[in-house]
C-alpha cells in the first residue's frame, strides 16, 4: 500500500522538473525556429513560476502528509528534491525577468538618443 503523500511527492517532483526545464527549451526551440526570436522565449517565464510554486506547494502538501502518516524517508527525501527543482524553477524563472528588465531598460536608453 502507498503511502497517502507519495503522489504529492512525486507530483513535486515531475512537476518541479518541468519548471526547471521550461525556459531552456523555449529558448532552445528559438535556435531551430525562423518564426520565433530569443525574447519570444520570454513567454515562458510565467509558465515556468507557475510550474515552481505548484511544485513547491505540492511539496508542502506530501510534507504534511508524510508527517501525520509516518511516511519513508523516501517519500520525504522525493518532496525535499521537488522542492528544490521549484525553487531552482523560480530562481532561473527570476533570472531570466532581470535579464528581460536590462534589455529593456537598455533599449529604453538607446532609443533616447
């Protein structure tokens, strides 16, 4: 029988890889596309919040579970690595809005003169 967190802890987990990968596959699939340039990737930065706070959530959830429930280890050492694929999610998330925020400012500043 499955332990009542196992599914948020592997949600988490899936979940906060997906995050982590979102914006280097956008700007990857940039390279191969004639349609797309490099700032279009820039669409994927909300995507990739998102991903994060849902993987850092379901991480909580199997937490808490895990700890009315007396879950493995396991099962916690799989929330604690979602958590931290969402966090590192939201860090390259974040990254990537102040790289967008110097190239703005930057464009800004350019075309004032």
């Amino acid at each position: 029988m499955r332990a009542p967190g196992s599914g948020s802890a592997l949600g988490s987990l899936l979940v906060g890889l997906a995050s982590v990968v979102t914006l280097p596959l956008a700007i990857y699939a940039t390279r191969w596309s004639g349609a797309y340039e490099l700032l279009d990737a820039g669409w994927a930065i909300p995507i990739a919040i998102a991903l994060g706070l849902v993987a850092i959530a379901l991480s909580r959830r199997s937490r808490v579970q895990a700890a009315v429930s007396l879950a493995s280890t396991r099962e916690r050492s799989v929330a604690g690595a979602g958590r931290l694929l969402g966090l590192l999610g939201l860090c390259i998330a974040a990254a990537a809005l102040v790289a967008l925020g110097v190239y703005g400012l930057l464009e800004y500043v350019g075309s004032r003169e």
